[in-house]
C-alpha cells in the first residue's frame, strides 16, 4: 500500500516493498550502477512514480562519494545573454543525470561573492560562471576550492570558455572607420580583470588609424549607466559622430540618450554594441552588434563541465569562439560635420 503523503514522503523502502525488491537494489537503479536488468528498473521506476518517491540527489552523491551536481552563476539574469548561456548549458547536460543549481549574482557593478558560495555550500561537483568579476587570482583560489569553468572570460589555469574580444572589438570600430567616421568614442563598463580586452582593442585600433580614442567608463552595465554617460559625451561639442559601447544594455542606454537630444540613429549618430542580444534584432532597434554566440559559449561550457567531472586530471580547456558582427540599420556613413 502507498504510504500517507499526509504523513511522510516515499522512501526506497517503500518502492523495494511495491516491487518485492531489496533496497540496494532500488538505490542501484536510480544511481545508474550497473547490475540491475532494464525490465526490473522500468519496474521500480514505474512503482516510484506511482508512489510518489523523489530520489535525493544530495544523498546519492555523498552516496557514491561523487558530486554530479552542475552550479551555474550568472552575473546578470536581466541580460539576455545570461538566459541563452542557461539554454546552451542546459542543452549539454543530461536530463537524468546532473542536477543544475542556478545562482544569480545580486550586483551588475561589484562582486558578489555569497553567489558563488551559495553553490559552493550545495555540495555542487563544478561551477560555471559567467561573468566573473573577481581578480585572476581569486577565480583560480575559487577553481582550487571546487572545479570551475569560466566563461565568456580566459583565466590562466582555468577550464575557460570565451569569445575572442579583441577580434570582436577590433570589427565594431573598423566598421565604424570604414563609415567615414573619425570621432568614434568607446562607451566601456567598470574596469575589472579580464573585461578590458574590448576597450584595449578599440583603442589599438583607433591609434593603428592615426586616431585618437575617446574612452569613457560607465558606473556600471546597465541601460540606466549608459545614458547617464552618453548624455556628457553627446552634450560636447566636438560630439562623437559614433560610439561603440561594452555590450547592448549600454547601447540601449545611449539611444535613449541621443533621443533625449533630438539626435537619430543613425543619421545623427551611428551605434554599435556588443552581444548580439535579442533586444538588438527587434524592429525600431535594429542594433548593429558583436554576436559572441552566447548560446553556443553555454552549450561548450556543459560539455567542458562534463568533461571535467568525469576526468577531473583532464587537461586545462581553452575554448575560444569567433564572433561575428551583424550590421543592421543602427551604423551608417558619416554626413557632414557634427554640430
């Protein structure tokens, strides 16, 4: 008879008694050890189901002396780019396998190191993280506490997953260049470890063209830090006649900015950002932007994880991906001189 939900959860007991099984033998089923026949595992899984009994994870991995649990930090869920590494990510996992522990980090603009505790503190057997602000140093001490798989940033000594920056940097402002455009300013976010790369490389390429780079640094990531900083670059009056900013929330931040004025886009003023989000592609947009294949970067960085937690003396993975600029209507060439 199914136990009183009202009173206590099945347990493997129960599912061992409903087919007329032992206990190990139930627990080998659902830890995938082998010995146990197919006919006799639909049986106890049937009988699971039918009881209501929910294997603990946690248990079977102190069980089995191996954690199978996949963590995933995100730094920001409200940028789309997070939301398609979560589908990549989700897409390389097993669905019967590997738990996945999401963690959202609480600040866009600092580190936030409870996030990534937090998974620590679940027992998970490796993180993903992406996007770490903390120092070189810091993530390869996290990497030595449990396994880690950076991505969308290389660090040394670290399983990394990552887009090639300075390429995807370098095709935003040569566009812009090849535009006609001489004022080109760079919108850039905080400056931490590995997130300079885009700034460094709009700014060797602006020199390589005898130019001079405007920098500006934005409090933070955002739409709102965006159009705080574009309203002083747009407000000079030897204004930019483009800008190219760190990702596609700033973008959106200095459209609004621009608008406020009563400058177009792109007429007034040409626009490029960076990540190639969903947001870019909607009509009335039309964002000219970085694609870093957020989705693909998720789904390499589950297989990388795997990997690792199979072979955990698995060389170190160094996977970089190309990006790829998609030109819409938010970039065109330079007319006249901007006033």
């Amino acid at each position: 008879m199914a136990p009183d939900p009202q009173h206590r959860p099945a347990t493997q007991s129960d599912v061992a008694r409903e087919v007329g099984v032992s206990r190990t033998l139930v627990s080998f089923a659902f830890r995938g050890a082998p010995g146990v026949s197919h006919e006799t595992k639909q049986a106890i899984f049937e009988a699971a189901k039918r009881l209501g009994y929910r294997p603990n994870a946690v248990a079977a991995d102190l069980a089995r002396k191996h954690r199978s649990a996949v963590g995933l930090y995100l730094l920001d869920i409200r940028n789309e780019i997070y939301a398609d590494v979560l589908s990549g990510v989700r897409t390389a996992l097993p669905q019967d396998s590997n738990r996945l522990i999401l963690s959202v980090s609480r600040s866009v603009d600092g580190v936030d190191p409870g996030a990534l505790e937090s998974l620590i503190e679940a027992r998970v057997g490796i993180i993903i993280a992406a996007t770490l602000l903390d120092s070189d140093e810091r993530v390869q001490e996290m990497a030595r506490i449990v396994p880690l798989v950076s991505v969308t940033r290389p660090v040394r000594g670290v399983d990394s997953v990552y887009s090639d920056d300075f390429a995807g940097a370098r095709a935003a402002t040569q566009h812009l260049l090849s535009l006609g455009h001489t004022r080109i300013a760079h919108l850039s976010g905080p400056v931490y470890d590995g997130h300079v790369v885009r700034r460094r490389s709009y700014e060797q390429t602006m020199r390589d063209a005898g130019l001079a780079p405007q920098t500006v640094a934005a409090e933070d990531f955002t739409p709102d830090a965006g159009q705080r900083a574009a309203a002083q670059m747009l407000n000079r009056s030897d204004r930019p006649t483009a800008i190219f900013t760190h990702n596609d929330q700033l973008a959106l931040g200095v459209r609004e900015a621009a608008y406020a004025r009563g400058l177009s886009i792109p007429e007034d003023l040409s626009l490029v950002g960076y990540d190639n989000s969903r947001t870019a592609h909607l009509h009335g947009i039309d964002l000219t932007s970085v694609d870093l294949h957020a989705v693909e970067l998720g789904r390499t960085a589950g297989t990388v994880a795997l990997e690792r937690l199979n072979n955990p003396d698995a060389p170190i993975a160094d996977e970089r991906l190309m990006p790829q600029l998609v030109v819409r209507n938010s970039t065109a060439p330079v007319r006249g001189t901007a006033g």
